[in-house]
C-alpha cells in the first residue's frame, strides 16, 4: 500500500502536465483530465484513511481529507466566479477542484505566490520580443499565436504553481 501511496503524486503530476499542454495547444482542458485528477486524488484519500489509526482527525482536520476538499471547493468557487465573469475559461475552472485537492488547506498562500509568479513571468514573455533565432520553432510559434490572439492559457500558469506547490510539500 505504502508503494502506491508513493506513485499517486507521479501519475498527478503527468495528468497535470497533459492538461497544461493540452490548453497551451489548444486552450482546451479535457473534462476526462480532470475527472482522472480526482480518481487519483480518491485513491490515495481512501489509502490515506485505511493506513491511519484517527480516522476523524484524518477526515476532518486541515492537515487531512477534510482540508484538501475545502481548498479544491474554494478554488472551484473562485474559478466558476471568474468564469461567469468571463475572466477564465470553463476548462481552467474545472481545474481549481483537483489543483485544491492536491495541494490542501496549507498549500493555498504558496500556491497563491507561484501563481503570481507564474503571470509576472507569463506577462514578461508575452510582452517582450522573441529572437528572430529561435522564430521557428513550434513552441515559439504558438506564443506569437497567443501574443496575436490575447487569450492566456491560464492552466499552464496554474500547473506551474501546483507543481511547484507539491514539490515543496513532499
């Protein structure tokens, strides 16, 4: 048990980063990505609460399952808000409810700092020109993609910040 435990945070970090490469291609987020997310994440949850001795302190403190569902619910919330004011995608919404789960309650201000971190960065790149050298290459082509379209594939910024955010807690 304790091996797949272990596995849980590698295949989490491969669904994530599919999802980001699939918005950065095509400002998609498929739903089967994040339902994916939140299989592993009820997983390892039920793995978590069948290994631990206080059963209520693991389902219901901040540091348990309790914690990591009221970050992915506040998330979601703030994703769908921004969505119905057209500031987000649909697809970065649905995102929020796995990126909460993974990085629970204690989890929240670093991914806060990432994520503006992870704008700044975006913002700089998307402002600054790009040497003629490297104008062919695909990544670099669809930046300018972006750069002309003005539309920010927001679930790269997030990934980034979620990864970030469970590399420091592990």
């Amino acid at each position: 048990m304790t091996e797949l435990i272990n596995i849980i945070p590698l295949v989490a970090a491969a669904l994530f980063l599919y999802s980001a490469w699939s918005d950065f291609q095509r400002w998609r987020i498929p739903n089967g990505v994040v339902l994916a997310l939140i299989s592993v994440y009820a997983l390892g949850a039920m793995i978590r609460l069948t290994t631990t001795q206080d059963i209520g302190a693991a389902l219901f403190s901040l540091d348990g399952v309790g914690g990591d569902i009221g970050a992915g619910l506040l998330l979601f919330t703030l994703g769908v808000a921004l969505w119905a004011f057209r500031l987000f995608g649909a697809g970065d919404a649905k995102l929020f409810l796995p990126i909460g789960l993974f990085i629970g309650w204690h989890g929240m201000l670093p991914f806060a700092v990432f994520l503006l971190l992870g704008g700044v960065l975006t913002m700089l790149a998307l402002r600054l020109p790009m040497p003629l050298a490297f104008a062919h290459y695909a990544v670099v082509m669809r930046i300018e993609e972006i750069r002309v379209s003005r539309k920010i594939p927001y679930g790269v910024i997030m990934v980034f910040a979620t990864l970030v955010t469970m590399a420091l807690s592990f």
